[in-house]
C-alpha cells in the first residue's frame, strides 16, 4: 500500500500554519530584534541572516517541541526544521501502513539517525512528537559532544536519545549497531555535494535567491562542516555504501531509509537496492515551496517476519 503524498508540508506538521511570530518571541525573547514587518504588512524574518534563522530554530523549538536549551557550534549546520520534521511523519505513515493503519508510538519504537549531527534535530522531533528513543551516530567528534550536550541539557530528551560515535568513517551502520540491536526505522540525510567546490556554488545559488540577485560572498553561511555537506561520489557514492551494508545487519532492522535530494540519483540508487535484494521497497514524495526531495526505503523482511516484528515490538 503506497504512502500518501502531500504538496506542502505533512498535515500532521505543527509548522503548516504561519508563524506566530508573538507566540514565538514569548517563548524565546532574543528573536525580537529580528521580526520586523516585511513589504507585505507581515511580521517576518530575514531569512538570508544566518543568525536570525538560528534563532528562529530555538523559538520553535522551545515553541512546539519543549527544548528549552539548543545551541549548535558555530559554522556547523542549521536545519530548515519543518522540512526536516516532515521526514519524521512520513515514516511514522509508513510504520503505521506496517501496523494495520496505527501509528506505533513511545519508547518500544527505536530508531537510528545516521549522521545525526550537532543539531540533533531528527531525534528531538521523533522523540517529543511519537515518544520514540533514537541512537543518533556520527563521524564528527565536535557533533557527538554538542547532540550530548543537547540531550543532557533538556530534560524532555533525556533517556530517550544516545549518541554514538562512529569510529570508522568508510562505515555506516557497522561499528554502531550491536549484535543485539534492533532498530524499527534508520534515516539519514546524506551529504549530497561531490565536493567543497559543489556546495559552495549550491550555497552560493541558494543566498543569491535569498538576497533576491544582490552581491553576496560565497560564504557556507547557515553553517556545514565538510562532512554534513559533501562526500566523493556524493549522494549516490554515500547511499549505495549504505545499501551494501544494510545487507549484512538485514535482520536487525524493519526498514532502512534515507533521503535522495536530486531526482537524477534515483536510478543508481534502485540500481544498487535491486543488488542486495530487498523484500519491499518505498519511494515517498516531500514537496516544501518549489523543493521537492524523496525518501527510498526498503526492507528485508518477509510478510511473516514482519508480523514477528510487530508482535514482539509493537503488540
């Protein structure tokens, strides 16, 4: 049964609606001096200023989510959050599809976030919206010490997410999970540029549409380490080493997933799943404004091991 696409956000998305910019300066007053009306009468941010969309992050965090204390190193990535809360809702679709129509909520549900970052922010969502635990892994030692910071400092995320260190940068789920883990989803969002080169002229675009043409320095300005932003081979080298191991760890997963940012992926990325042979495979639809990005998932296991699943995990 496929999953239901939506243009625009999720509806189960607490950003579809307009910011309320007083609710929002209430629950984190520094934003004031940013909200100014814009040309059409509305209250708005620059959304161009780096430091403005970071402190826009921690009033809707502390906002909706109950994160009272986020703060990320400085030029590491600031996620665009109800994009990145989105990705969470369609997988909770997706394990609800695999659970007779109802979502599986609270800490029974495990998830593994790779790449998690220094802003944390897949598990603060999944965790404070459906009660799931997370293990968030990652490469970046700078990243492993602020998402732990993050969760040890909000007492709304603590015991429910981990972090762990990947040690081992050519790896991706081995050297993480464990012999006894067992994880109902993974999700990544993949560093999708090729090179330094790449992402400084995809930022470079994306400012210049911002500033709407005016000058602007070639600056990775709302923050990404080398490692957040690209990889040699990109996407496609990142996501086909991903595929080649969620083979070896098949059996203790339900479903693996990832996002594919360009269209032009897909077929080496199908090319790569058809090699391992997954039981099932998903490809769903996020369209934010004019972007539109995709998350593939697929799963090894048979009709009767999935409803093991579901029984022992979910039941």
């Amino acid at each position: 049964m496929p999953i239901k696409t939506n243009k625009g956000l999720h509806p189960r998305n607490l950003h579809n609606d307009r910011y309320d910019f007083p609710a929002l300066i209430k629950s984190e007053p520094k934003l004031t001096p940013f909200v100014s009306e814009n040309i059409y009468g509305d209250l708005s941010i620059d959304f161009a200023n780096a430091e403005a969309v970071l402190v826009l992050n921690k009033a809707l965090l502390s906002h909706f989510y109950s994160v009272k204390k986020w703060e990320i190193p400085k030029c590491y990535l600031c996620p665009p959050i109800p994009g990145r809360a989105d990705y969470i809702h369609y997988l909770a679709d997706l394990l609800a599809v695999s659970n007779g129509g109802k979502i599986p909520t609270g800490e029974k549900v495990i998830g593994l976030d790779v790449g998690v970052g220094a802003n944390c922010i897949y598990p603060i969502v999944g965790s404070t919206v459906y009660g799931w635990k997370f293990v968030g892994s990652d490469i970046d030692k700078v990243s492993i010490k602020s998402a732990t910071a993050l969760v040890e400092n909000n007492d709304v995320l603590k015991g429910k997410i981990e972090i762990r260190e990947q040690s081992n940068p050519d790896n991706i789920f081995t050297g993480i999970m464990g012999k006894n883990d067992r994880f109902d989803f993974t999700l990544c969002n993949p560093p999708f540029h090729r090179s330094a080169e790449e992402a400084i002229k995809g930022t470079t675009r994306k400012n210049r549409n911002l500033h709407k043409g005016r000058s602007t320095k070639a600056a990775l300005n709302f923050g990404g380490q080398s490692n957040e932003l690209w990889c040699p081979g990109g996407e496609v080298s990142f996501i086909k080493t991903m595929i080649r191991e969620s083979k070896i760890h098949a059996k203790k997963v339900f479903w693996f997933s990832t996002l594919v940012s360009k269209k032009e992926s897909l077929g080496a990325i199908y090319k790569a799943l058809k090699l391992v042979g997954p039981v099932r495979t998903e490809t769903i639809e996020m369209q934010q404004g004019q972007k539109v990005t995709r998350i593939v998932l697929w799963t090894f296991l048979s009709s009767k091991q999935q409803h093991e699943w579901r029984e022992r995990r979910w039941g």
